[in-house]
C-alpha cells in the first residue's frame, strides 16, 4: 500500500478528501443540536434562538454562529449575540455609543434623523392569535433594509431621548412589540444599554432553519415564514 501511495499521491488525496467532506456533512447535520461546528482547528459555538423576540428575521429554534467583531467595526442594523447577565441574547444593534436614540409613537429616531419605515403587509400572527403589521425599516447610516413586526400601540413605541455614554449600544428586538430590550431595564427583563464588550458577534447569516431554504443565507434576505 505505501508504494502504490507513493506513485499515485493524488489517489490518497482523493481519499482522504472525500473522507473530510463526510465528516463535514455530518458535523452540519448534526451539530446543531450540541451547539458547535468544528471547522479545520477551531471550535466556533452556535446559539439558538429560543423566543419570538427577532421575527420576523429570527423564528424560534433557528440557529446562528456568531463572527467575531472589533468595536469599530460594530455598524447599525447588524444583529449582535451579546451577553446580559448570565443570559445570552440576540437584539438588533440601533444606536452606537455617542448617539442619541429616542423612539416616538412607534418609529426609531437616531440623533435627529428618523429611520425609514414602509409597510410591507401581514406578519405572522403572534402566540395569542394576534394580527401583526410587517414593515421594512431602515435606519440612519444601515445600508440595506431590514423586516420588523408591529402589534399595534404598546408601552414601548414612545421612548425618551437618551445619548449613550462610551462604550455603550442601544438594541432593539425585531418584533417590537414582543421583545425585551434596551427599552427596559434589567430589574423588569430588559437589557437596558449593553457594553461593547459584551457582544460576543455579528450574525450575518442563518446557520440553520426548519426551513431548510433560509439556510445559509443573509439573515435579511429571508424572514421567517417567506422570503423578503
């Protein structure tokens, strides 16, 4: 067997190619549920999402790999994993430290500019049988639009206006009337302002879905239950 390696290198090449991408396509398939994926030397975790706080662009029990990122590459309108508390949590990056984030009746305001906001049509009913309102919004400086979700009038669509110390983010969850966040404080479940050195990474693409045609592409491409 050595020789004949030897004088056709290429055939044991081959091998153990075909050998690599098997254990590639089973570490997709089943990783998921154990929550890292082993690419070449590094271990890079995976983190479900467990709650209906990001839809339309995050259902529940999708999953995302985290990409590291520097504070200066954080942009708004990206979707961050970042740490509260002993909690993990996925929200949507809106205000950058220095900014100015105030919400009124229902749309987001970032140091005097107002996000854009168009209606798309009916979401996805919530939990309680509730009609939902999608939109596309886009905020100040974010280079493409994003989904969100609106129930109707709530407590959270009129915030004061609050600039954001150094070192500080302001995040919002997609379904908006549904999502606890930097809105609210952590003595009621909130998150209030997160640290930039608590964001663990940037989720650009969905790592895997129930519905397996949302995976591997852009988180804003595909809303859950469609296709943007």
């Amino acid at each position: 067997m050595s020789a004949r390696a030897g004088r056709f290198p290429w055939v044991t090449t081959a091998i153990c190619a075909i050998a690599m991408m098997g254990v590639a396509w089973l570490a997709w398939i089943f990783l998921p549920s154990v929550g890292v994926l082993l690419r070449g030397d590094r271990v890079q975790k995976t983190y479900y999402i467990p709650s209906r706080s990001m839809l339309p662009t995050l259902a529940v029990n999708d999953r995302v790999m985290p990409q590291a990122v520097t504070v200066s590459a954080l942009r708004r309108g990206q979707v961050v994993i970042f740490q509260s508390g002993k909690e993990v949590r996925v929200a949507r990056l809106v205000g950058l430290p220095g900014d100015v984030v105030q919400m009124l009746e229902g749309r987001v305001w970032v140091s005097g500019q107002r996000a854009g906001l168009r209606f798309v049509g009916a979401g996805p009913a919530t939990e309680d049988g509730e009609p939902t309102r999608l939109f596309a919004e886009r905020l100040p400086g974010e280079d493409h639009w994003h989904r969100i979700l609106d129930t109707g009038v709530s407590e959270g669509d009129d915030v004061s206006p609050l600039k954001l110390p150094p070192g500080k983010l302001y995040l919002l969850g997609d379904n908006r009337d549904r999502a606890a966040d930097s809105r609210y404080p952590l003595d009621v479940g909130g998150v209030a302002q997160v640290s930039t050195s608590d964001v663990i990474g940037v989720v650009d693409i969905l790592y895997w879905s129930a519905a397996r045609s949302r995976i591997g592409r852009p988180i804003d491409e595909v809303v859950a239950g469609g296709t943007s």
